[in-house]
C-alpha cells in the first residue's frame, strides 16, 4: 500500500510540473510574438536594427561636410608644412610659439577630419596630393614656388614672408569653415568648423600685430 501511494504521489507530481510547463510555454510564446513586448519582437529584430543604425550614420552628413573635410586635410597639412620650417628659420620667438601652436592644434584636426571621411565611405586626400582649387574655389594654399622661398629665408626676411603666408592661408580655412557652417549638416563637422572660424580668425590677429613689429 505504502508502494502504491508513492507512486500516485509521484505520478500526480509529474502531471502538474508538465501542465504547469505547458502553461508557462504557450505564455512565453504570447508575448515572444507581440511585437510591442519589452521592444522584442519581429518589429524590432538585430538584422533591422542594424539596417537601421546604418542608415541613420550615412545620414548625419552631406556633400558639403565632404568637400570640408577633403578640402581642409591638404590646407592643414600645408600650414602644418609651413610651420615646421619656423623651428630652423625663424628669429623670433614669438613666431616660433606661433608655429607650434599652428602644429599643435591642426595636427589632431587633420586626424579627425580623416576619421569622418572613412567613416562617411569617402576618400581622404593623399598625402602630397595638393588641392583641388577647382572644386574649392580657395586660392589660399601656398604654391610650389612661395613654399621654395619660405623654406629658403631665415631670420627676419623668414619670419615676414611666414606670417604674410599664413594670414592669407589662415584667411582662407577661415572662409571654408564658415561656408561648412552653413551648408554641413554634420553637428560634429559644423562644431569643429566653428572653431576654426574662432581660432584662425584669433591667430590671425597675432600675426598682424607681430608683422608690425618687423
């Protein structure tokens, strides 16, 4: 008697664990399906909500923020250029803290700007590649010959050629990065594009005042 009491107990035991299983299956099932449901679902499955990040990067930017980006690589690269002669040539040490501030603060831009442009799918400028003045309308990078007769001066006639040089090649990323403010749409470019404008405009004044002094 006492067997066959233990085995109905048992019996009965497995009876409710699988209709409460069977209970709990046809719930999870429910709620698996509504769309709805603690943002699970069909509606919001890992495959469509990639497609859908993807989309969303490819549209934080526009032609403008490109032609920033492609243009200001190769007109930072030259300052940068330019003002790596200062450190051999120059006599004043004012012009060389220019320089180096010049050094400081493009370097990372032009790391940045190259960043956008591989992460937009567009091409970043090759090195020594120059500029495209047809597409940018600038004017304001330094040509083959100004560059030959800043890397050939020094002392004074070096420090009055480099800062003639860079205000007009500071006034030029000045007007690129106010037409970026304008026209981009990417609220990281158009940020950068603002300091620029501030920064450039900024140093541009300090050389005018040091190119007095000479």
């Amino acid at each position: 008697m006492i067997c066959k009491r233990s085995l109905v107990r048992r019996t009965a035991a497995v009876t409710v664990a699988s209709a409460a299983a069977l209970v709990l299956a046809a719930c999870g099932g429910d709620n698996a399906g509504s769309p709805g449901h603690n943002g699970h679902g069909a509606a919001s499955s890992p495959s469509s909500a990639s497609a859908s990040a993807s989309s969303a990067v490819r549209g934080k930017h526009n032609a403008a923020d490109v032609a920033f980006a492609q243009g200001m690589i190769p007109h930072h690269r030259q300052a940068v250029e330019m003002a790596d002669l200062a450190e051999g040539r120059a006599r004043s040490a004012e012009v060389k803290k220019l320089a180096a501030d010049i050094e400081k603060a493009q370097g990372p831009e032009i790391r940045t700007l190259s960043g956008w442009l591989t992460s937009w799918g567009e091409d970043v400028p090759a090195e020594g590649g120059g500029m495209d003045h047809s597409t940018h309308d600038m004017g304001t990078m330094m040509t083959d010959a100004e560059m030959t007769e800043l890397e050939n001066a020094s002392g004074t006639a070096f420090d009055t050629a480099f800062l003639k040089m860079m205000i007009k090649h500071h006034e030029g990323a000045v007007t690129m990065a106010k037409t970026e403010r304008t026209d981009g749409t990417s609220a990281p470019a158009v940020k950068l594009a603002g300091r620029i404008v501030t920064a450039q405009s900024t140093e541009i004044e300090r050389m005018n005042k040091l190119l007095g002094k000479n």
